[in-house]
C-alpha cells in the first residue's frame, strides 16, 4: 500500500470518531492529518442544574507522511509533539486529559539506526 493510499484509510477511520482536518500546518510543521476529540462528562445531583462537577477529556492525533524516516526528521517530529502538549493542551480547571498521538508514516524503511 502506498503512503496517500494509507493517509486515506487512516482519515477514513479516523472520521468516525473525531474531527478531522487534512493538509494543516500547526506549529509551522505541516500535518497531513489533524484528527481531534473532545468530550465533556459531569455530574449532576437532582437537576441537570446541580451540577456536582464535570471534566473535559481531549485526544489530538497528528499523522506526519516522510519520504524517508530520518533522525533528523523524526527529532522534529517528536519535539513538536512536545511542544503541543504546553500550546494546545487547555489546562483549564474542568480539564481531566488529553492524550496525543503521533503517527509517522513513509513508504520506505528507516534509516540505519533509527531502529535501535
């Protein structure tokens, strides 16, 4: 399968559950899929107006394509995904997580010593 094939499977499953975005740039990278979720639970006592407490839980997904998975690249790759975690996360007082995924793909192998 190559790599456009495999983005579309991808934002194919991913549209099921979150909210997609193709062809972004974030943070100045470039993302090929940007795929988010959120949700707000809580509860309430008697009323939906009594509300006891409630908590927002996030999942950002951020599926990078290489030509050719290199250190360099894959270094990039992993310092923006930390850098998400202080700029897109909202730290608010409801917030209870958010998970972030990285998924890198490419239609060759790594380079030697990426793998150890």
């Amino acid at each position: 399968m190559n790599t456009n094939d495999y983005l579309l499977l991808l934002e194919e499953m991913y549209e099921k559950y979150f909210t997609v975005e193709k062809n972004v740039k974030l943070l100045d990278m470039p993302i090929d899929i940007y795929a988010r979720f959120s949700d707000v639970g809580g509860r309430t006592f008697v009323t939906q107006k009594d509300i006891i407490d409630k908590f927002e839980v996030n999942e950002f997904c951020f599926v990078k394509s290489f030509d050719e998975i290199t250190t360099g690249n894959l270094n990039d790759f992993t310092n923006f995904l930390k850098l998400t975690t202080e700029k897109m996360v909202n730290h608010s007082r409801d917030h209870k997580c958010t998970t972030i995924t990285g998924v890198i793909i490419s239609g060759k192998s790594p380079a030697k010593g990426i793998k150890e």
